[in-house]
C-alpha cells in the first residue's frame, strides 16, 4: 500500500505518542508499505515551530527518516486543489488531500474532515 502521512501522525510516530494506533504503527513498519511524506507537511513544521505552536529540537532536514518518501509538489496537485469542494479550510490538510487524489496514495490520519473527502483513508 502506498501512504502518506499526515503531518500528526509521522510526528507521533517518531515520539512514540501513545495517542497513535498500535495498528497505524505497524502500518507504517510495514516494509511492503511504500510511506510518503508531503514538503507541504514539512512547511507546516516550520511554520508551527515559528510560531511556537510545536516544538522541533531536530533540525528539520534531519526529520524524515530514510525510509519515508518525500513527496514534492507539482502544479498537479495545486490545480487539483483548485477543484477540490470546501469542505475544509486549513490550507495544508487541503494539499495533502489533492496529492493524495493526484497521486493515488492512501491517506493516514486522524482528522475527522478528511472524511468528507472522497480519498482512501487508514
């Protein structure tokens, strides 16, 4: 299965937060899984640790293990996001939702609003 990750849930993951699933854990250890993590995600640390809403002590080049495919942003998903409904606001969630419809990769999160989309979720 090929997935990307919400930017909570690799987050989580690499602090072994108890609030992510035993299950979404394997998932994600699951060597035959192919695991995508969006740049968008990453802008999303940035600008969260910035502000002070979340705290980074790694430098943010350093954060993604190697493992873990970094998805860069092409027009496609930009214009994908153009068609998307308005089901949602926050501009990152929306971004990871049109790559995940471009690039036809399942969806790992825990936010309620990305069932309002039609995309395949974990």
């Amino acid at each position: 299965m090929d997935i990307l990750l919400d930017t909570h849930i690799l987050l989580w993951h690499l602090s072994d937060n108890p609030k992510l699933k035993k299950e979404k854990s394997k998932i994600i250890e699951n060597p035959e899984n192919r695991i995508f993590f969006s740049l968008i995600s990453l802008w999303e640390i940035a600008i969260k640790t910035s502000i002070g809403k979340l705290e980074i002590t790694q430098p943010i080049d350093s954060l993604i293990p190697e493992e873990i495919i970094v998805l860069g942003l092409k027009i496609e998903h930009i214009q994908q996001v153009k068609e998307l409904f308005f089901n949602h606001r926050y501009p990152f969630d929306r971004m990871l939702i049109a790559q995940a419809m471009e690039e036809n990769l399942t969806i790992m999160t825990d936010d309620a609003y990305f069932n309002k989309y039609d995309i395949k979720l974990v």
